[in-house]
C-alpha cells in the first residue's frame, strides 16, 4: 500500500520512542487501501485522515485485532473554516478526531474525518459506549449530526441555548454580543424546558405494574459535590435507573484559548481541575514545549514533578477527608484540612500562590526555588506519613466504612475499557498503567516508586489505592529534595515566556524578546501537538493546533472526570441511593474537570 502524504514540511515533528506506523497494523492497511492519507505531527503519533464511510470499519478492526486499540481515548472536533495553514491539510470545514490508545502496544493512533457543514457521520456508540457523551458535546458545541445516536441532545449547555459556540462564527466575548435580556416570554420557555419528562431522559413511564419514583439530586447537594445533577428512576429505594445532568459548570475554557496568548491561557489551565494546581499546568506546558521542540534542563523537570507529587498529595488528601464524610465520618476532613494547610504554606513559600498558582511556564517555571525551601519540604515528608498511618486506620479499617464501600460499584478491567476510565478507576481493577511509568516525562523514568493496584474494582480498592498513590508521592519528594539538580530554571530558547528576568534586564534583545512575548504572545510553529500526564483523577491531556499565530487555533482539554460520570449509571443500577453516594465519592471528581 502507498500511503499519500501531503506537503506539510511546515509542520515540525519529532520522533519519540512511542511511534507507530501503519505497516505496523497491516490489518488497518489492506482495508483503508490507498485512500488514507497520513498527517506528521509534532507528537509522532500515527494521524490518518480517512474517508467518512471506513471510520466505523476501521474502528471495529483496531478494536478487535491483536492487542487492540480498545481505549477511545478522545474523540472531539475542529471547525478549520478558518485555518491559516488549512491548504496544508485534506481539511473541509470541520474535522472530526477519534483517538485510540492502545494498552497491550502502549501506542496511539489518531483518525481523522473532513466533513463539509451540515454533513453527518454515523454514530459509534455501538462500539464504544462512552462515545456517547462525546458525540453529544460535539453536536453540542459544533452541530455535527452523528445518525444513530440513541439520544443526540444539549449535554454542556441549556436545552434552550442557540448555536454552537465552538464554531468559529460563534464570539470569544460576551461583550461581543447583544446584552443578555430575560422578558416574561423568553422566561416561561426557560420555565418550561425545566418540566421532568422521564421518556426525554430514557427512563421509563410509571404504569399499573409499577410505580417508580423519579428523585431529583443535585445540582446543588453536598453529596455531589458541586454542580452536578443526577436523575434517579427509583423501584422502592431501588436504584432503576440513573441518568447525569453536567454541564452547570460550563465556562466554555476550550473557547478561550482561541483568545488568549499560549502564555496567558496558562491561568486558565488551573481551574480545569481545580484541586490539582500546576498538574493542570503540566500537560500544557509539555505541549507547547513538544510542539516549539523546547528542551528544558533537569533542574525545571524535577521542580515540576516535585510540585505535581504535592498537588496530588493535596488532592488526594481532600477526597480521602470527603470519602469518608460522605459514607458518615466526619473527624478526618478536619484533621486532613490540617495537614493540607501546611502543604500549602509550603507550595505558598515557594510560588507565591495556594491553590492557583499557575507556576509552570512555556521552558521553565515561573522563578527559582527560594532559599530553604528543601527544609520546609524535609518537615512535610517527615511529619507525614505517620500521620496518614493514623488515618488509615481510623477510616480504612471502620467497619461502618467496610461495610458500605466493599463490593459497592464495582466493576472489572474490561467495563473500565469500555467506559474510558483511567487513573485510579482502572487500576483499581488490578491494571498497572500509569503514565508515570509507562510513558515517563519529565525525568520520572529516574524515579524509584511502585504503581499501587487492587482487584476488586470497587469503591473501597479506589480509596485504598489513594492512600496508597500518597506514600509513593512522598517517596517522589524524598528523591526531589536528595538529588535536586543545578541548572537554570529557564530555558534559553527564544519562545521561552517570559524569558529569564537577570537576562532581560542585561540584554536588549532578550528584553525585545520580554516585551513581544507578553504583550502580543510568542508565534508557536505551525502543526499539532497532544501530550498527556498522570494527573490527580487520571489521564488529563491537551491537544494543541498552531497554524503559526500566537494563540491556538484549537485547543482540546481531554479530562479523566468526563467519562468517569458517563459510567455511573452501569455501576449504580440496582443499588440504594445511600450506595450511589458511596460510589460518587469513590469516583473523585470535580465539576471543573467536567467542563469543556
């Protein structure tokens, strides 16, 4: 077979040890014959654009051959109606992306689709499950039709809101559009969108040989923790049926990254999940360097993996306090508010910020570790760990908890394929895939730590495994603060934001350097880069689209939470509504994450 590549000499690449070809999968070869054409890309992952009609063929064999690409990783869309570099590309007006992964080969393939406007493209639900809500944001946010579908509605947005925002005519601004007015009229149809129709939401009706009842919880309830709404069809107590409502949270991030500059999107990447702090900073940032081919030094990817391993300490701490309050133990939430306190001081010393510090930065971080920051943190990793060992104990080991957790949604290795789930969702069903270990960025392949795992992929397990990720975090920071190396905290490459400040105030070029970049944003090189991390809740990635501007084109936000709610009705259905509040702690999701 022989492959058509168009002329993208433009779009850089770069050659990393996951790649992957086509001759490689001869089974995709002889049925996609000589109509694929193949797209470089700065991540070196396999991109073939293919006819719209091989896309559910294709995805059934990639499924089904030998160690299979059966983990829909993402699937999303782009309106390239007004791409720079589009001649580049067998592009039409949008693009529709499905991105397999591939556990057994630890490999990637990306598939792509042209569709003009208004065209339509079958529905893959029936091979993924999870593609529903995918397809449903992409209709959602773009008006792809996908046929089949077994119920195409608004999932992020209001039932009764007009257009697609991610199109390209749709404005970055409010204050580009008309001022937001609410008369009596447009107020009784919002009204009346609200009214409950069981039949819309799949649920069955009420008839003489039942009488189910239908349970509104959320969006606003401690138990979902945010924004969240969940529908219940219940027989008695008996969960029926369970049907989530998301999109409550909606702030439309994705929208604005076409607006800002690649640096100044970097604050926004802090509030996806809001609780992971510059883990939100990490996929991003690696991104841009992937796609800018930014090499930093080892001092900057050790601070970087010493302030994720925090946050994911102080993350997990949190969902560790509200696991156990939600099942009915209130004490460890305020000793673990405690301890989370004085992680914060610390991460507060050394960024200038809690929570939000948004610290990473396009080759580097935002400034150097200051003076005894490694004392601080030797006090952290001391104090600690006997102090998670008292809370193990004191929640791990309560029988009520027991008793409530154990055998509560659970669900195996296959079904978490099948529904994307990652993190700790899935290692909790005795796979050990972390990208830490499997695909190692910024130096963790020098790291010595152990990938947690349990077996019976349930609620208890995903808790357990949490405690555990902390100790192996605690092993990471120890490793920091022993072997930090020396080294510049930036990078010298020109793309750098903002470059080095001793050199900006030295060197006029670099100062030109300092005032382009912030003020209109440095040009990234034209091409696509994705990159993901092991984050908090699981695989978090971004995928980024330069046609040689300085802002993104496209920016894609793949979040672990997304799909990990998309499965709580197969884990709910048949259980009590006090055992759903266990499983929707177990999940650890926040609504952020959710967003798009």
């Amino acid at each position: 077979m022989t492959i058509m590549t168009k002329d993208m000499s433009a779009i850089p690449t770069r050659t990393l040890k996951l790649g992957l070809t086509l001759a490689m999968i001869p089974e995709l070869e002889r049925l996609l014959g000589d109509s694929a054409i193949e797209q470089n890309t700065a991540d070196n992952i396999l991109t073939l654009w293919i006819d719209k009609h091989q896309v559910t063929p294709a995805l059934n064999l990639l499924k089904s051959i030998p160690e299979p690409f059966n983990f829909l990783f993402d699937l999303y869309a782009v309106d390239e109606r007004l791409r720079l570099d589009k001649a580049l590309l067998p592009a039409k007006d949008f693009t529709l992306v499905y991105q397999l992964l591939s556990i057994e080969r630890n490999q990637d393939i990306r598939l792509k689709v042209a569709l003009e406007d208004n065209e339509h493209q079958a529905s893959i639900t029936s091979i993924w499950p999870s593609a529903n809500w995918y397809e449903r944001e992409a209709w959602d946010l773009f008006g792809i039709v996908f046929d089949a579908h077994p119920n195409l509605c608004r999932i992020l947005l209001p039932p009764t809101y007009q257009g697609h925002p991610l199109r390209k005519e749709f404005p970055c601004r409010a204050t580009e559009t008309e001022p937001f007015t609410l008369d009596d009229e447009k107020l009784a149809r919002e009204q009346d969108a609200l009214r409950f129709n069981p039949k819309e939401w799949g649920m069955d009706d009420s008839s003489e040989d039942n009488d189910y009842l239908f349970l509104n919880l959320g969006p606003n309830h401690p138990s979902v923790h945010g924004v969240f709404r969940i529908a219940l069809q219940l027989d008695g107590e008996q969960i029926k049926n369970s049907v989530p409502d998301i999109g409550y949270h909606h702030r439309g991030a994705e929208k604005i990254a076409e607006r800002q500059t690649w640096h100044g999107f970097i604050p926004y990447t802090d509030r996806i999940d809001y609780l992971g702090g510059v883990m939100n900073n990490f996929p991003y940032i690696l991104a841009i360097e992937q796609l800018a081919d930014i090499r930093v030094s080892e001092r900057v990817e050790c601070i970087r993996v010493m302030l994720a391993e925090c946050f994911r300490i102080l993350s997990h701490m949190l969902f560790f306090g509200t696991f156990a309050q939600d099942v009915g133990q209130l004490s460890p939430i305020f000793y673990l508010f405690i301890d989370r306190e004085k992680l914060f001081s610390i991460i507060e010393a050394i960024t200038g910020a809690r929570m939000h510090p948004s610290w990473f930065r396009i080759g580097g971080v935002a400034q150097d570790l200051p003076q005894g920051w490694h004392i601080m943190m030797q006090e952290f990793v001391d104090y600690f760990p006997a102090k998670l060992d008292e809370y193990e104990v004191m929640v791990m080991q309560n029988s009520i908890l027991k008793n409530r957790a154990v055998g509560i949604g659970k669900y195996d290795t296959q079904q978490a394929l099948e529904w994307n789930i990652s993190g700790v969702g899935i290692r909790a069903t005795g796979l050990e895939w972390d990208l830490r270990k499997a695909r190692p960025y910024s130096g963790y392949e020098n790291y010595q730590f152990d990938i947690p795992t349990a077996h019976n992929g349930d609620a208890y397990d995903r808790c357990q495994l949490r405690v555990d990720e902390m100790r192996q975090s605690i092993k990471i920071i120890q490793q920091c603060i022993d072997h930090m190396p020396q080294g510049n905290y930036k990078a010298d490459h020109p793309l750098t934001t903002p470059p080095r400040s001793d050199r900006s105030k030295q060197d006029i070029e670099t100062l030109i350097q300092h005032f382009m970049n912030v003020s209109w944003g440095g040009v990234m090189p034209k091409g696509e880069s994705s990159f993901a991390v092991e984050a908090t809740k699981g695989i978090n990635a971004y995928t980024l689209i330069s046609d040689g501007t300085s802002s993104s084109y496209r920016t894609r936000i793949r979040t672990p939470s997304f799909p990990h709610l998309q499965m709580i009705p197969t884990m709910a259905k048949g259980l009590m509504v006090a055992d759903l509040i266990v499983i929707l702690a177990s999940i650890d999701f926040v609504m952020a994450d959710v967003d798009r």
